[in-house]
C-alpha cells in the first residue's frame, strides 16, 4: 500500500472504510464467541438450578407427609386433619416468605437514589 500521502481521498476513504469494517467484524465475533461460553454457562447453571429445585419439592413433600403420618399415629389425630395441619402450616409459611420478600423489595427500592436523568448527566 502507497503512504497515506500518495493515496487520492477517495482511495483514502475506502482503505479507512475497508479498516473500519474489518475492525466490526472482528469486534462481532470475538463477542459472538463469548456470547456463546456465557450462555452456555447459563443454561448449564439453570439445568442445575433446576434439577435442585425438583428435588426440593419432592423432599419438602416427602417431609410434609412423614410429618403428617406422624400426627395421626403420635396424636391419635385422623389422617385427614393431619393432612390439613401440615398443609395450612405451609400455606402460611410461603405467605410469610412472600411478605417477608416484599418487604425487603420494598425497603431496598425506597433507599436507591432516583436513575438521573439525561439533563442531570450533561450539567
């Protein structure tokens, strides 16, 4: 290639269009590429998560049935108002949890400061 002195404009903005062009591509694909690892990451992580949480549930109602069983042969209690026990305390378990979240939401969100806006970022 000729020195940038010798070239004539349009010759010179095509070079610098050719580089600028060559520049985004390979700017896309490097981020393409570590796109692709993050999500790949992600739904390895979720897969996890997920699989987790399954087995939760079935251990928690696992827990809520022994727990029940329990009642109706230690307290004498029928199967059926056994059921319902364990059932209305995890009923108001998970409210309590959901409030309790809120709440933290709540109080989390009425301490951040208000986003600026495009006028307060330029002053």
């Amino acid at each position: 290639m000729p020195g940038v002195r010798d070239l004539d404009l349009p010759d010179l903005v095509a070079h610098t269009v050719d580089d600028a062009r060559a520049l985004v591509e390979a700017q896309v694909s490097s981020l393409k590429d570590d796109l692709g690892v993050r999500l790949g990451d992600l739904g390895t992580t979720i897969r996890s998560w997920l699989i987790a949480v399954c087995v939760a549930i079935v251990t928690t109602v696992l827990l809520g049935i022994a727990i029940s069983a329990t009642l109706t042969q230690v307290g004498g209690l029928p199967w059926w108002l056994s059921l319902w026990i364990v059932t209305t305390a995890a009923i108001l378990t998970v409210v309590g949890l959901v409030y309790r979240a809120r709440a933290n939401g709540r109080r989390i969100a009425e301490s951040k400061e208000p986003p600026m806006t495009e006028a307060e970022n330029v002053s």
